[in-house]
C-alpha cells in the first residue's frame, strides 16, 4: 500500500507530530516501549547481540506467557512462537497444514488481500478448493445459514478468517464458528492480527493463530505471532529447514524440531519483541477488557461523527463494537487523494486502500480511520472537520 507524503510537523499535544488515526495499520508506541527498546540496543552494542539475547531470556518467556494468557484457555508459553509479521506466519502455518489433493478450506469473502494470495497460491498448487462460507451484506458470517448448510457435510479439512475484518470493523463470530467447526472436526486457522488487543480474544477455540506486533499492542513493527496447541502442531508439516528450526536425522536428511520451534524462523530483529514484551504487559497490566471497552468507544463514537460528513458513508453498523471505521468516498471522490490532504494539510494519519486489499467483498477504494486508546474526542471532531474541507474543496 502507497504512504503518504512528508507532513507537517508539531500539531498534536502527547508527544505526537500528528493526530493518529491508524492504528489497525502502524499503533503509536508507547513511551516505555520506546525505552525498553533503546536501553536494549545500547546492551547490544556493549555486549553483542547474542549475549543480549540470552540476558533477556526470561523477558521473552514472560512475553509468550503474556500471549498465550491472551489467547488461551488452552494454550501454553511453549505454544507460542515468533515469525517475520503475520503475513510469514499465515503463510507458513498454511504450507504446513496437512492438505491432500482434492482437499477443501472455508473461507470468506473479505479475506485480507495477502491471506487471500496464500490460499489461491496452495489451492492452485495443490488442487485444494476454497468453499466460500455465507456471510451477510455486512461480511459477517451468518451462523443460521451455516447451520442450514450443515457444516460437517461440506467436506471441509481447514476453515480460515480474519476475527475481525481489515477493510470494514466487522467483528465475526469467531467463538461460534469455532465450536461448530470443532463439533465437525474441522481445525481453525484464525488470524487474530486486527483483533488481537483490540477486542477480547480469550476462549475462541481455534487450533491455530497467527498476529501481529505493530497493531493494536503497539508494539515495534516486525514481530508475527503463531499460536498453537501442542496436540495441532504435531499433526503440521514445516515448510521450511535451517539450522534454528530443524536437525538431522541419521541418513543425513533435515528433519524439523519437535513441537512448535518447527514452524518458527532463524535471525530476527530480537529488539522488536523486548519492545512487544513491554507493551503486552502494559496491556496486562492495564487490563485487556478495559482497554478493549475503551477502544471500542472510542470507535463507536467516531462512527457516529464521521457518518454522512460531506457524502462519505460509514461501511459498518454504526454500534458495531470496534475502533476499524471504514468510509465509503461520494461520487467522484479519491479516498487515496483525501488521504495524503489529511496528513499533508492537516496532520491527520489515516489509511486508504483499492480493491485488491478484499477483492471478492470490495466494490470500491475506502478511507479507514483507526483510533487508539491515545486518541482525543478533539481528534475525531478534527479529522471530521477536515474531510468536509477537503472533499468539498477537491
């Protein structure tokens, strides 16, 4: 996705250059993260980058602890394991899923454009076929309908979603649809990357996760997340061999770790995840339910102030419990070209995005708006504000 162009500086109190309203892309980072990043740094030049490492052990075993906490009941610290973003992650966890020829995965129309690419790459390859499950005119999945067709009957080895939508705040059903699945003895892959820390996620049921650092638990950029219960990651075939996630076996052939450090990677950026580890435990600390609430508000009021500004429509119900807004541009307008008038004339961070990001659920480009828990009343009225100017004045 296009970045928007160098803007102007200074405007936003707290510590920020702009007012930040894209969260469900890049979160702010918070001051200790900053910190506990740098002071990490500092260490590696002292001692080098291994040393470091392995004098932040037990930071890192306390950060999966953390995750799993977040995602369980039914996970461990030893379920949880590190990739490049969750883009690698899904990638990885759906080359190793056991699927043969003539094997079936459920999905859904507004699968993330990425995601989407991985499943149409392993269907083309494999002859898997992607049964598309029915979803409402608001893309959620609609659980009678899934009942009427009978969930065990349609044959399906895999079932994969994003818990909530990238394109359009809607929040699936995931808990539901994980207990039908399971009831069919159909396993999960659920991509938790825009719900993780931002909407609770403690008791969804799926036999796999993957997520993301620099969202919605503002931590660095550069850090995927895998989660998966010991008894799935046996049945797993990992895709790939090096040195940090396979061994040889005795007729000189590699074969993959046991247990999760199969499907995990080699070098990585160890910064990003001492940054991740303070910011989830601020997360705990805080208390997720708490944040959640007052994320959610936050959202849910700004889709009541931006609805119907100068022509643009919010894509969601308007009381749908999450800070993913989505605006649906008037005739004419280029919600790209608004984007880049927001940040350039009004130091207002927001995303845009074509087609290609859903191409089987989006008929247009859109305008997301992402508040976090830093945001202010006063930024939304802003943002409002500003996109009447700028689409009146195209």
């Amino acid at each position: 996705m296009s970045t928007p162009p160098a803007g102007p500086t200074g405007q936003a109190r707290d510590g920020s250059e702009i007012i930040h309203l894209d969260s469900a892309g890049c979160a702010r980072m918070s001051g200790a993260t900053v910190a506990a990043c740098a002071e990490y740094l500092a260490q590696e030049s002292r001692v080098g980058g291994y040393v470091a490492e392995l004098r932040h052990g037990e930071r890192s075993a306390a950060l999966r602890a953390d995750l799993a906490r977040l995602l369980g009941p039914d996970l461990s610290t030893d379920d949880v394991t590190f990739h490049h973003s969750a883009s690698t992650a899904f990638a990885a966890l759906v080359d190793a899923w056991p699927l043969s020829a003539g094997g079936r995965i459920g999905v859904v129309p507004g699968e993330f454009g990425s995601n989407s690419m991985v499943l149409a790459a392993r269907a083309a390859r494999d002859g898997i076929e992607l049964v598309y499950l029915p979803v409402d005119g608001d893309g959620r999945i609609d659980l009678d309908a899934l009942d009427r067709i009978d969930l065990a009957g349609l044959g399906l080895d895999l079932v994969t979603f994003p818990h909530i939508l990238s394109h359009r705040g809607i929040i699936q059903p995931a808990a539901e649809v994980t207990a039908r699945a399971t009831a069919a003895g159909v396993p999960v892959l659920l991509d938790v990357a825009q719900s993780l820390g931002h909407v609770p996620t403690v008791g969804l049921g799926a036999a796999a996760y993957v997520g993301t650092s620099r969202k919605w638990l503002r931590g660095p950029r550069g850090v995927g997340i895998l989660a998966i219960p010991a008894g799935i990651v046996e049945r797993l075939v990992a895709p790939s061999r090096c040195l940090h996630t396979a061994t040889w076996d005795g007729r000189g052939l590699p074969v993959p770790l046991s247990g999760i450090a199969g499907l995990g990677i080699g070098e990585s950026a160890m910064v990003a995840r001492v940054g991740l580890a303070v910011a989830v435990g601020e997360l705990v600390a805080a208390g997720p339910h708490t944040v959640s609430s007052r994320i959610t508000a936050i959202g849910m009021s700004a889709r009541q102030r931006l609805d119907e500004v100068a022509g643009w429509r919010v894509g969601e119900p308007l009381a749908e419990p999450s800070a993913i807004v989505t605006l649906i541009p008037p005739s004419g307008v280029d919600p790209h070209a608004v984007r880049d008038r927001l940040y350039t004339g009004a130091g207002i961070l927001t995303s845009a995005f074509a087609t290609a990001r859903a191409p089987r659920d989006m008929s247009g480009p859109l305008l997301r708006v992402s508040p976090h828990i830093y945001t202010e009343p006063d930024g939304i009225e802003a943002l409002a504000q500003a996109l009447d100017r700028f689409t009146r004045t195209r």
